[in-house]
C-alpha cells in the first residue's frame, strides 16, 4: 500500500488524477476499520490531513460552507444556531476521539446508509461541492449523491472539497436508535427539518434501506395538511390524526433489512416512533418560536 500525502488541494487534487483507484483518508474513522479487519486493502491511501482548507466553514448570508474535514465537535461548538439538525447528529456520533477526528465528507464519501451525519443533510438540503483537477467544481444535490449501498456520484478522479447547507429558517431535530447510548451504529436515525420560508417539510431516514432516503409522500402530506389547516400562520396544535398518518408515510418509504443489529421489522416502527416524537418536537419549537413576546429571547 503506497501512501500519498499532498501538502495543499491542488496537489490532492493531482495525485487523485494520477491514481483514480487511491482511496482519500482524513478522520480515518470509517477507512481504517475496513483497513484493520481486512475488509478492504487499497493500492494508495490519499492522506489530505495536510489540506488546511478542508478544516474551515466559512458563513454566508443564507449558507454555511462547511469543509470536508471540520470535526463534528466543531459543528456543535460553533454552528448549532446556523446547522441545528447536523449538531444534534454529531452529538451522536461514536465517542469525543471520534467526533474530534470525523467529519461529514468521511460520512458522504463511506455513502454507509447508517451514516449519522446522512439524515441531517438530507432533511437540510445540502449540496456537495466535489472537484476534480480536469473539470474542476460542481455540487451535486444530496438527494442524487446516493446511488447504492456505499455507493455515491462521485467520479474517481473527484474529491469532497465541501458541503453547502442552507442555515436553518425553522426547527430542525435528529434521533437515533442504537443497540447502547454511546459507541454505537444506528439502528436506525431520522431526521426532520421545517422551513417556514418556502412552508414546506423535509426529511431524512438513515439506516433503513440500501442508501440514505427522504420520506418524499410524508413530506408532501404534512406540508399539505400544515397549509390547508393554516397552522404555519396559526401555529396551533397539530391532529394527532395527521402526526399519525407522517408516521405511517415515514415508515412506508423504509427498505429495511434483517441483521445482527436489528430486523427490518423493527426499524420500520422505530422509524415511525422517531418520525412522530421529531414532528411533536420541531412543532413545539415552532410554536414557542411564533408565541415568544416581540423581542424575547
């Protein structure tokens, strides 16, 4: 195994080029479990730990961009008011060294349907700003990043420089279910985001098919029962009616599978349970958020 170590992007970018087979390597959290247990065995290893740029976010008016390599403790340090579903999800992931190390462009590009960070992009929106040295930039809507099971669009001479994520406009919430409360591979995860600007939902379920997914019909049905029943002006209660029927569409666009840490059974309904406690809690928060005195806090 060969191990290349670039000292800047372009040079990254170069060698990635020259060896299109060489497998990128920054947090190393995902590479080197498959690594230690013999479950993959590259010809180059792409060291980008040296690429400064990858370790910065810079904030926009309306979007933060977020470098391939910023450490989820980062992201819950310093962007938990601009990326609030993304800083719930990278509480959860593994352990402090872990999330010191891991990034979200190790997640996009392992493309694991369990994931942590996948459900959170999803329910944001997010792009992925990929590049390579022959036909430079392009982002690639999170929606059509996933093409299979740890499969993703990029061609093999490109690499995550970058993921663009609107700032939240509204709530945004994540859970998880694991076999432990720490240390531990989904079950199953969900996300939820509401924006009020455009007055519609957005969801992202991870772990419960072949590829991260949204839950497109729910989505559709609770941005239509929130707009016939004024309640994005009104901010009153939902139906328990409508939560439940949310729930039922989230746990219908599931593809699960048996395995050792759960059936597929099982993560449907933990999935609907997840997609039903997460509604309860982003329309609290929207509520509290419309009903606050002017000026408070």
């Amino acid at each position: 195994m060969e191990f290349l170590r670039p000292a800047s992007w372009e040079e990254a970018l170069a060698a990635k080029a020259e060896h299109p087979t060489a497998v990128p390597i920054a947090g190393g959290t995902d590479v080197m479990v498959e690594i230690n247990f013999g479950h993959r065995r590259p010809e180059y290893l792409l060291d980008l730990n040296r690429v400064r740029d990858l370790y910065e976010w810079e904030t926009g008016e309306r979007s933060v961009r977020l470098g391939a390599s910023v450490p989820y403790t980062k992201i819950m340090e310093n962007l938990r008011a601009e990326l609030p579903g993304l800083a719930l999800a990278s509480h959860t992931v593994a352990s402090p060294q872990i999330r010191n190390r891991g990034g979200v462009g190790g997640n996009l590009g392992t493309a694991s349907p369990a994931g942590d960070a996948h459900p959170a992009l999803l329910a944001a929106g997010a792009e992925v700003e990929a590049e390579s040295a022959a036909r430079g930039v392009r982002r690639i809507p999170v929606d059509a990043f996933y093409t299979g099971v740890k499969r993703n669009a990029l061609a093999p001479d490109e690499l995550i420089r970058a993921v663009h994520i609107a700032k939240a406009d509204g709530p945004q919430q994540f859970s998880k279910v694991g076999t432990r409360n720490a240390m531990v591979i989904a079950v199953c995860a969900f996300g939820l985001a509401l924006h009020p600007a455009t007055r519609t939902v957005r969801t992202g379920i991870g772990s419960a098919a072949p590829t991260p997914v949204r839950a497109k019909e729910a989505e559709e049905f609770l941005g239509a029962a929130l707009e016939e029943d004024g309640l994005w002006d009104s901010g009153r209660t939902i139906a328990p009616s409508v939560a439940g029927r949310f729930a039922e569409l989230c746990s219908a666009a599931c593809d699960p599978i048996d395995d050792v840490r759960g059936t597929a059974a099982y993560r449907r309904h933990a999935v609907g349970v997840m997609a039903r406690r997460t509604l309860t809690w982003t329309w609290e928060s929207y509520r509290g958020a419309r009903n606050a005195p002017e000026g408070a806090a």
